[in-house]
C-alpha cells in the first residue's frame, strides 16, 4: 500500500551548481516516485546566476532524462513542474528576501546550502533576512566551517536564524547504505556485537581510495585537501559508527549522544603523533589513462598551497571497549584501484567469527564471502535519504555542533603538526597509490 504523498517545500541556495543539478533534482524524483512513502516537494532555486523558472526546468529535465534509474516521464514532468528559480546574489540579502519570502507563503521550508563555505554566512544572512517561517530547518553540507573556531562562530550564525534542532549539517556517508550495513553487522542475524571490542578486533582500517583526479573540483578543493575533505568530513564519523555504543534506546538523541561520545575519547594528536602517525601526498602526473595530469596541473590550484590529496591518519583507541585497537583511517585520489572500504581483522583465536570484516558501500564481506543480511529496503541513493530525512524532520543522521567541534579537534591538532613540515608532503605518479 502506498502512503498519500507528503507536500513539502525545498529553497536550495546555490540551485544552478552543478553538484546541485545533478544530485539534488534527482533526489527530488526519487522520493516522487518512491512506491511506499512517496514525498511531493516543490523546490524553490536560489542562485546569482541569471536563470529564469524556465531555464531552471529546463536543465532539471535535461538532468532528468539522463539519470539512472531514469524516473517515468509522468514523474519528469510533475517534478520539473514544481521547480521555481529566483535570480539573486546571496551576499545581498535584502535583494534575496524581497524575492523570495513572497514566494514561500509563510510555509515551514527547508533551506538547503549548496554553495561553498565561503558564502555560508551570507546564505544565513539571507536566510535571516526571508524570516524563515516556524517550523523551517536549515541544511549545510559538509565541511562546516574550515576548522574549530569558524565552525563554531557558524553555528553562532545558525542559531540566531533557528533553533539548533533545526539545523541538519549532513554528511551523506552516514545516509549510505555502508552505515545500515555496519549497524546490521553488529546487532542483525550474525550479531558481531559480542565480539565487537579489543578483546576480538585486532585493527580498524577505514579506506576511500579514489582512481578519479580532483579534476573540475580543484578551485574549490584546494582550499580544502583530502584530511578537511574526507576524514574531517566523512571518515570520523564512520568511525564513531564503528566504535560507539550502540544505544539502548532508538531515539535520534540517543544515537547521536552515543556518536558523539566515540568522538570525545579519540586522542588529540601532539605534534609527535603527527610527525609519526599520518602521511600526507598528492598525485603528480603519471602513465596511465586519464592520468597524465599531475595535481598542480589541475585547474585552479594553487601549487604553493601545498594541498593534499593524499592522507593517512594512524591512531589508538582508549575507550574502555577499544583501548589499544590500532585504526587507520586513509582517502585519496588519483589511486591505483577504488577501495571504498570499514575494514575489521579480528583475532584468529574467536571461534565462530570470521577473521576479516569488509564493510562496503555496496557489500558485506565475511572472510572475502558476501553477507547480505542488511541491505536497506528502499534503494534510495545517499542524498535522496538525506533529504527525505531532513524534510521529515528525522535527525538522527545529522551531525550536531558537538560533533563537529570532536572532528575539528582531531583535525586542527594534525593541521597544525602538520604547519611545523612534518611529515613532508609526498608526491606519488597518479594511478599509483603511496607507497
Ligand atoms: O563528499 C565527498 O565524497 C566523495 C566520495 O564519496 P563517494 O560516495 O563517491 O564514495 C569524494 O570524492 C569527495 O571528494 C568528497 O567531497
């Protein structure tokens, strides 16, 4: 039986960025046509760029017929139909308020930030000036802020516009199907729970290794590099999935206090820890197909920034459950192969349980043999989830200001051993992972 389709109503600042083209309005098809719970959301653009409604359709539509899976051309078309555009520059926001608030009709709206850090501030001055009517949330995507202190005065920002409740800082990782499947792996049919601890894991390994180059990214990536990208962003939070106590209540407070704990007992790395502990490269150009380019090649970038596109970050744990589990988290781009991977060896002495746990984006492996007791039931991609989650006002994904501040912590203390030059940055040939 399907549910009578809920109504909702999107802004999405920066609507004419590529990245929100092609991922959002999919997203937005998604949920229309989803069989069980389906969710009508009219979307209102917001960009400097000169679009029109029209024009705006008209990419949405382009976008749409080429998605995969492509939604019904009913779908393309009430999709496309509830688009509007709005023409302004966000740092103006007496201009985006005047154009804007008539349109909302005083209805609780979701606020969606896709432009980069830069403009955050000037999306919640906007946001501030519309008057976002009761009810309304606010989502940023990650990162927030570019280190501890700017995120914390970003959040200062948001909650003088809403309430901290009604702000979704999103990580799509922790709407991936990888996180259902890890949480399945601990309290589903196989039940690693009573082995998940330092008594049976022997190491932790989160790895996204990536054969695609920064490429069209690179202007924005440089100011940001693989540890702010990706373990700021991302793997800290897989981790915290890994190592949290799994709360007894199902609540989303509680999930998220149990995530934020995780986070609170990682060590904050001192300037050996960092000299020792993590690794940091980036691709020069190399031999293979499509990697010919090295990084400083990449449009955009600025080569004495010293950006990486490479980091391996070694720690170990001290929680009670994992004290002394060693755990490498490592991303990078321009590698050999794509290993997407939450890799846990356990002790070979565990009767029952497999030595090696994989943990994938689109697979369980059990000693190299696929599980697959958790795969979620909807097939909805990352951003579909997070916005369905978001527009029903299920927070138990989003990242809160505690959290943020746990992962910056970490970074900023590698950031900063890293300032001093050690470890050097390593360049390797693209196509090839570090050594
Ligand atoms: O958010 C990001 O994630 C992607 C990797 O995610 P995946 O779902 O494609 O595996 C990464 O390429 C990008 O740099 C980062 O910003």
């Amino acid at each position: 039986m399907t549910d009578a389709p809920v109504d909702a109503q999107v802004v999405v600042l920066g609507a004419a960025g590529d990245l929100a083209v092609r991922h959002l309005v999919p997203a937005v098809a998604r949920l229309a046509e989803h069989p069980v719970a389906p969710l009508r959301l009219r979307v209102v653009g917001v960009d400097v760029a000169p679009w029109t409604t029209q024009q705006y359709r008209l990419r949405a539509r382009d976008v749409l017929q080429r998605a995969s899976p492509r939604p019904s051309p009913l779908v393309v078309d009430e999709v496309v139909g509830r688009l509007d555009m709005v023409s302004a520059d966000i740092t103006r926001p007496g201009d985006v308020a005047s154009l804007l608030a008539p349109l909302l009709g005083g209805r609780a709206t979701v606020f969606y930030v896709a432009l980069p850090p830069s403009l955050h501030l000037a999306a919640l001055a906007a946001v501030g000036a519309v008057g976002p009517p009761p009810g309304s949330r606010i989502v940023f995507e990650k990162p927030f802020g570019h280190d501890g202190p700017s995120a914390a005065r970003l959040t200062g920002a948001a909650t003088r516009v809403v309430p901290e409740r009604a702000l979704y800082r999103v990580d799509h990782f922790l709407h991936h199907p990888i996180s259902d499947r890890l949480v399945g792996l601990r309290h589903g049919p196989v039940a690693l729970e009573p082995v998940w601890d330092r008594h049976h894991v022997e190491s932790i390994e989160i790895t996204w290794d990536e054969t695609g180059l920064v490429g069209a990214r690179a202007a924005s990536y440089d100011t940001v590099g693989a540890l702010r990208d990706m373990v700021q962003g991302h793997l800290l939070l897989l981790l915290a999935l890994v190592t949290m106590e799994l709360p007894a209540a199902t609540d989303d407070a509680s999930w998220r206090a149990a995530r934020l704990e995780a986070l609170r007992v990682l060590p904050t790395p001192g300037p050996a820890e960092v000299a020792g502990g993590t690794r940091r490269g980036r691709y020069a150009a190399g031999t293979g197909p499509g990697a010919a380019r090295g990084y400083t090649e990449e449009p955009g970038v600025r080569p004495t920034r010293e950006t990486e596109t490479f980091v391996e970050v070694a720690t170990t744990l001290r929680s009670a459950r994992w004290r002394g589990v060693p755990v490498v988290l490592r991303a990078g781009k321009a590698m050999q192969t794509d290993v997407r991977r939450i890799r846990l060896r356990l002790a070979p002495t565990v009767p029952g349980a497999p030595a090696v746990v994989d943990v994938m984006p689109d697979r369980v492996l059990l000693d190299g043999v696929p599980w697959d007791g958790s795969v979620p039931a909807d097939h909805l991609p990352p951003t579909a989830r997070m916005l369905r989650d978001v527009v029903l006002g299920r927070s138990r994904h989003a990242v809160t200001d505690d959290e943020v501040g746990e992962c910056w912590r970490v970074v900023d203390a590698i950031r900063s051993g890293w300032r001093r030059g050690s470890p050097a940055l390593l360049e390797h040939p693209a196509g090839t992972s570090p050594p």
